[in-house]
DNA sequence: GCCCTAAACCTGAATCATTCAAGTAAAGGA
DNA sequence: TCCTTTACTTGAATGATTCAGGTTTAGGGC
C-alpha cells in the first residue's frame, strides 16, 4: 500500500521491485495476492490500458480518469470533464446497472510530442 | 470485414469460427492479420474490456461508447453522453495532444440482473 | 508467356502477464 | 498445546497475442 502510494501508476514488477527494496524479500506472486486483496477491498485502483500490464493507483473513491500516451505508455491522471458524479449517466443505459466508468484519453504526452513534433 | 460487420463485438476466436463456416478454411493467424490491417486502416475499432480477450467491431468513426456486463461479459453501444465531438476534452489536458477517449461502462446486464437479483 | 516482387497465408514456436496449485511457516485463539 | 487460518513460498500452467520462418498466389512490366 505504501509503495503503490508513494508511486505513480505503478504495474505489478515495478511494484515488486519496490517492495522487496522495502523489505528485503518477497515473491512476485506475495505481490499480486496482496494488490488483489487490497483492490478486492476497495482501497487501489486497477487500470489496464490495452497492450499494457496492470497499473494500480491508491487515488480512489473519487472516479477520475487517465490520460495515456500512445508513445511513452505514461499514465496522468485527470479530473472528471462532466463535474461531480460524473460519467456514470450515460444517454441511455439499456437497462444496465451502473456501477463505475473507466474512462482513457490516448494521446501523445508533452515530452513525447517535443520529441517527435 | 462483412463478418465484423454482422457480428456483434466478436471476439478474436469467434471471428475465426465465423470466417471459417463462410470461406471453408482460414488459420488464426491470418484472421489477426487481417484484423490488424483494417483496425490500422481505420476501418475497425478494438475493445480490450480488462480481464477480456480483445473484441472488434465495425462501428467506426463516431466515438460512442461500451456498457459491458461484469457478469456475462457481453458489450453493448452507447451513444456518447455529452453530445458531439465529445468527451475529447477532459478538464485539464495537462499538455496531451488527445486523439481519442476510451470509455466503459461497467455494470450488470438486464438478464444477468433478472437471473440474480 | 515469363520473371519478379509483393501480398496473403500457413504452421509452429515463443512471449509475457497473470493465475493455479500445493506445500510450508508463522500467528492467533480456544 | 493443538488447531485453524493467514501469509508467503516455489514451480508449473494458461491463454491471448506475437514472432519467425517458409510457401503459395496474384499482378505488372517486358
């Protein structure tokens, strides 16, 4: 939790490596089982953008989004466009039940595109 | 194309079952080829809900969005909620040059709903 | 008609994140 | 002290997707 915390998006062997800095030893599969119990009980975020590992965030409870970049995968997050409650209305829900929004914007990040103009 | 077209956000195997029953023999591969080269062209758009194998659809060009069963997986269009051009704009764009949004809705069908109250 | 290049397609093996399985050690309660 | 649960371990399996050749097919230019 610490870890996730402190880090910024982070997938599961970045996560890994951090925590066996922190403690010395422990086992990839330590490292999933406690993320899953941990997002299980509500406490991390889970992201997956396409073609990429999970990332987990420990910003949760409020639904904001992410932003991607195409290029570098970085991922920065971004409050909701529509305001409060937000995105969980959309125009016609066909009978769902709504109960959460993952919303990605894929673009090219600052760096990226001084880069490569 | 015209089994993408007919289907309903087919998943990879299911194209490749398709395809198969109308041309008599096609490897997996080939069937990803392709998808790839009309997803490239434009011509598809790829839906990785997370936890789910990659869906394809020939729906293209307005940006509406997924509803997508938490319990048969099954995927479903909405139309954008706020209007035209939409949901490219988040609030801060933080310096992203943004191409285009992703969004998912998840939540549980009408019949999953019925089945288990 | 023939050659040559490019495209489409095949089979088979590899990759990589994630999960499953089963066993061991440690901790807590009765 | 015994028993049950939890945390953690290692090692193997899964499954979607991709890579890496090799082979056929189809046109275009001469």
């Amino acid at each position: 939790m610490r870890t996730v915390r402190a880090g910024d998006h982070l997938d599961v062997v970045t996560i890994h490596r951090a925590v066996r800095e922190r403690v010395g030893h422990v086992s990839l599969q330590a490292v999933y089982d406690g993320l899953h119990a941990l997002h299980r009980a509500g406490l991390l975020r889970k992201i997956e953008p396409m073609g990429s590992p999970a990332r987990y965030e420990a910003r949760v409870g409020d639904n904001h989004h992410h932003l991607v970049c195409r290029m570098c995968g970085t991922v920065t997050d971004v409050d909701c466009a529509t305001g409060e409650a937000p995105c969980l209305d959309p125009v016609d829900a066909a009978g769902f039940l709504i109960e959460e929004a993952d919303v990605i914007y894929w673009g090219v990040c600052p760096d990226c595109h001084s880069q490569n103009p």
